[in-house]
C-alpha cells in the first residue's frame, strides 16, 4: 500500500533530494507516493506544516530549532531526522561593492579572509565619509545564510549588527534587489547567486563552503505528531530520500538532476543556472571561474546525517545574535530537534555508511577521514571554518562566551 | 469607555482581492483601513502607519520579511505579534487554509480582532471562488470555440452537415474516453498541420 506524504518546498538547488525521490521513483519504490508543493517563503512552509497540510517539509537547518524554542508565531513540534546535503550557499555583491573590495585586497577565488577584510576596511572608510550603511540581505534570520555572513563578517572586524544592515529578501528576487542598488550583496543559496551572474548585476565574493566547509544548510523538518503517528512512513521517506541523495551525489546524474530542477514545478530557471553549484565550478560574475571543494555536498562526507553539533552550533549562534537566551534548557530543546537516532534507524538495515557518534566537534578535521561506522566506511572531512576555530558540541558555554568577548578591530 | 478604533492595514499585491476585504471592513464598521499593493518600501509604510492588524495574503513571498521586521522594535515601535492567538487553532486553520495571515500588535484583546480575521477569511475565500467560477467559464468558453473550429473542419473537408459533425465528434470522444473538447483540440492541430487554411 502507498503512503501519501505531502512536503512543501522552496525553489531552491537543495530540494534536490526531495525533487528526484518524487521524480527518479525512489520514493514509489518504498511504497510513498510523494507529493511536492512549491511554496513562495519559509512562513508559509511553516504555518502549512503546523496546520498539517504538510508532513513535512525542505527547511533551513536552524529553522526546525527555532520553531521548538517557540521564537516564530504558529510554530508546530518540529523534528529533523534527516539532512538534506551540505553547503550550497554564496556570498554575491553589487559590481561596484566588488571593486572596491578589490581594490582593497579581496582575493578573486572565493577565500573569505581577504574579502572580509576588505569589507571591513570600505565599512570604515565609509563611516568615515558619512555614507549609509552596507546593505546585505539574507533569506530569513532563523537561517545558515544569516549566521554563516554574520559569523565571516564578524571574524573580519565587521559587526553585523551596527556595521552594516542585514535585511531579509526571497531568493528568487535577491538579484533583482541588487541589481536595483537596495541592497549592495547578500548570502543565499544556489541558483540565486548564478542569477546575478547572469543578470551581470553581481561578483560572488566568497562561498558558504569556503566559510565553513561541510556545514549544514537543509534539513528535512518533520511535524513531531505526523512523525510520531507514522513512524514506518517516515522511515520509508527517509530511506526514499537515501537513495535520492546517492543518485544526485553521482557526477554522471547532475546534467539529468538539473534538467529536473530547472522544470516549472521547481525551480523553473534554466538548468544551466543549476549547473555550476553541482560542478563546484562557479561563474564568478567578472568572467572568471573558481573551483570550489565540496561547495554542494547532497551525499558524500555524511552529508544527510542530523549531526547534533550542527543544531547545538545554530543555537549558540542564536544566542550569539541576540535571538534566544543562553539557557541548560534551550541548549537541550537544541539538541533534542536533530534526530540521528531515527535515520539511524531508518537506514541500518539498508547497509548504509552510520557515524557512530551523534556529535563531532565542527572543525576538527584537516583531512578526509574514514569514521568508525556501523557495517561500511565512512569518509568525513575536511570540515572547519576558515578562521581555523572549532566548535566542541560539549563546550556549547565556553564557545558562547568566547564568542562574546571577540575583540573589535 | 469605548475602545479606539483598530487600523488595519490590508497588504495584497492582488488589487481586486484588496478591495474586496477592504469593502468588508468598511462595511463591519472599520474606517481606519489603509491598503497597500506595493511592497516597495514597505518598512517605511509600516513604521508610519503603525497599524495595529495587519491582514496579508499567505502566498506573498515578502511573509519573511515582514515577520522579521516585527520582531525588530527598531523597524516597528509597537511590537507585532503574530498572528491572533495561538491556542485558537480553529481560526488559524480556516486562515491558512482561505490563504490569509494576520497579525496584531501584541496585547491586543482576542475578542477585539477576530471578527476581523473571520471577515478576512470569508472574503478570501469568496474570492477563491469568484476565481474558480471565472477560470471555469473561461475554459468552457474555450471548449465551445473549439468545438465549433473542430465542426467548422470536419463539415468542409468532410461535406457532412453540422449535427453530424457534432456526432462524429462525440462518439470519438466516447471510444477514446475523452472529452469533446480534447477530439476537438486534436483535430485543429492536426489540420493546422495539414492545411493551414483548413484551421484558420
């Protein structure tokens, strides 16, 4: 018998998973009939969910979190027993923002320490001048691309919150928005970064995987009831949406993934504009191209796996930036969202690669390296971000004070 | 003492839809409605305005946006919370489900907002229908033209009378299990292919 399960989605490069478990028939195979819904912002994905028109839903990582800490209105119990792939996102600036960041040192291949100083020498000359605040935008505040600008602008001496404005834009309309000068660049993921390439509005200036390599950016979020009352339909989508992200980690399958993508039911732009974020070969917008390791990870290097350090560093950022107080059991309701026990469950039997931990400490490892796991072998790394600090998920406290105490350049 | 009188500010970039909640507002009494289709500059608007609801279609993608801006007293002096109450989940449910989110300013009394939220939802959902009923005339009116070119071809290439165009058509459509309309479709692309002037 088929499950109908319901997902809402954004049109988005990492809804891949999702996109070819429905289209490539993973999903029929485990017995789901997988229906997709486009959807126009994370608002709406996440009052469909808490009325239950979805089960569940392609989610920003921290989103899920947030939602338990009850910092959005209409939030439903939300769980993430499954991550939807790694990296994905850029740094895009206006044309003019980039040649002044040349013209201050920023290096043209994605490396995030030159471009941040850079950065943060305009933000000075500029306050020095009287001018308006920069402008970036990202797509939501409970979202990878808010915390990982802020996290590289901080670490270069820019303070995200009085350096510089941060507003919040829908992808699809971020190049539009530079390209009309209201914002002068912004964090979003792929195509929406190649958008202002095209458009020849933008220079994207460094990377999410050059800023933390291998760091989460999707999740599926999952509503706790519907999970709860349906726990073989979960782990039949869960292993649906394994064999998904196999098949889009495999080189030969991205002109055919794609071409998928690009369909009017998804992300309806061209599959050319989907392309470079699958290559890692990125148009930078000034007619070069930079390779970038790893810049979209849907499968390799544990790449769907709910690491609890990943939910643990969201709330210490959250904390970080003012959004929810430092506190044993916001820290614990963190920890409890991610869920590696169910997609443990879920694809032990399948013979899959496990971690055998729940946590890493992000930043650890300067190589690849095989994990100890459960029945194959498991290649992680390297990780890190790129100011060379780690992230100990049982050190949450004395990351968060450190943190505080970053001193202003 | 009577309450002041609640401004509600209505943001739909559908301007038939605007008007349609703003009539039902104005005719349950609520004279303060400002409606904005435009979402240009909108924090500016929002600060000045200081609406105490705000009624917004879900499908806007700027939702992100605005609900960030709530949450920032910088951007809004009176904070916003969302939404009317959250432990009244049937009228959150008939709202996401008309297709209409509402927010309020925080403290304001349940009692005082939700005969705006039940009017939002109904209008909302009146419109919906207006639009299904249109998009379905229209495909009917479609159909029939069709019907009649698919007629038109087969009484001249075929010499037969209209009535037995029209059988042929039918008795296809029922060995096929197709609609009428789809036969007829299929015929005036097919003699657009064979001789444009038999289609035109």
């Amino acid at each position: 018998m088929s499950h109908l399960v319901t997902a809402g989605f954004l049109p988005l490069l990492d809804s891949a998973l999702l996109v070819a478990a429905r289209e490539k028939g993973f999903a029929r195979e485990e017995g789901v009939e997988l229906l997709l819904v486009r959807e126009n912002s994370w608002a709406s994905i996440r009052d469909r969910l808490a009325v239950g028109h979805f089960n569940v839903a392609h989610m920003l990582a921290p989103m899920p979190i947030a939602c338990n800490l009850g910092l959005t209105p209409l939030a439903t119990r939300t769980i993430a027993p499954m991550a939807l792939g790694l990296g994905g996102n850029a740094v895009t600036v206006s044309q003019t923002l980039w040649d002044e960041m040349r013209g201050n040192g920023a290096a043209s291949d994605f490396e995030p320490r030159s471009a941040g100083e850079a950065l943060a020498a305009i933000v000075t000359q500029r306050a020095t001048q009287g001018l308006p605040l920069l402008r970036f935008a990202v797509v939501h505040p409970h979202s990878g691309h808010n915390y990982e600008l802020r996290y590289w602008l901080a670490a270069c001496g820019v303070d995200p919150d009085s350096d510089i404005e941060i507003v919040i834009v829908p992808p699809p309309l971020m190049a539009d928005a530079l390209g009309s000068q209201r914002i002068d660049g912004y964090c979003v993921g792929e195509p929406w970064n190649t958008a202002a390439v095209v458009k020849g509005v933008g220079r994207i200036a460094t990377a999410k995987a050059a800023i933390w390599r291998s760091s989460p950016e999707k999740v599926l979020g999952v509503a706790a009831d519907w999970a709860e009352a349906n726990p073989e339909t979960l782990t039949a989508l869960l292993r649906a949406l394994h064999r998904a992200a196999v098949w889009c980690g495999d080189p030969a399958n991205h002109g055919e993934l794609a071409a998928m993508l690009a369909g009017p039911a998804y992300v309806d732009r061209p599959a050319d504009w989907l392309l470079p974020a699958l290559s890692g070969t990125i148009r930078t917008g000034d007619g070069g191209e930079v390779t970038t390791r790893d810049f979209f990870l849907p499968h390799a290097k544990g790449a769907t796996f709910p690491w609890k350090s990943h939910a643990l560093w969201f709330y210490s950022q959250m904390v970080r930036w003012g959004q929810v107080a430092a506190s044993a059991r916001n820290e614990a309701i963190a920890r409890d969202t991610y869920r590696p026990d169910l997609y443990r469950s879920a694809l032990r039997e399948l013979g899959v690669a496990l971690p055998g931990a729940n946590a890493k400490v992000e930043g650890a490892l300067s190589a690849a390296t095989p994990v100890g796991s459960a029945g194959a072998s498991l290649v992680l790394g390297p990780d890190g971000f790129f100011d060379g600090v780690t992230f100990d998920p049982d050190e949450v406290s004395a990351y968060i004070e450190r943190q505080k105490r970053l001193p202003r350049v | 003492m009577k309450p002041a009188p609640l401004d509600v500010l209505v943001i739909d970039e559908n301007r038939i839809r605007a008007a349609v909640i703003e009539e039902g507002l104005r005719e349950a009494g609520y004279t303060d409605v400002t409606i904005i289709h435009d979402m240009a500059g909108i924090a500016a608007r929002i600060a000045t305005l200081e609406p105490d609801v705000i009624v917004i279609d879900l499908e806007n993608p700027n939702r992100d946006m605005l609900e960030n801006m709530f949450q920032l007293s910088r951007a809004v002096k009176r904070p916003i919370a969302m939404f009317v109450d959250r432990s009244d989940t049937a009228s959150i449910e008939a709202a996401v489900e008309a297709g209409v989110s509402a927010y309020v300013v925080d403290g304001l009394r349940k009692e005082r907002v939700k005969p705006i939220l039940d009017m939002a939802i109904s209008r909302f959902n009146a419109f919906s229908r207006m639009a299904r009923e249109l998009e379905d005339a229209r495909t009917e009116l479609e159909s029939r033209k069709l019907v009649d070119r698919a007629k038109g071809i087969l009484m001249k290439s075929r010499g037969l009378s209209e009535e037995e165009a029209y059988t042929l058509l039918r008795k296809t459509a029922m060995n096929q299990n197709r609609k009428i309309s789809e036969i007829a479709q299929s015929l005036v692309t097919a003699a657009g292919l064979l001789g444009p002037e038999d289609a035109s």
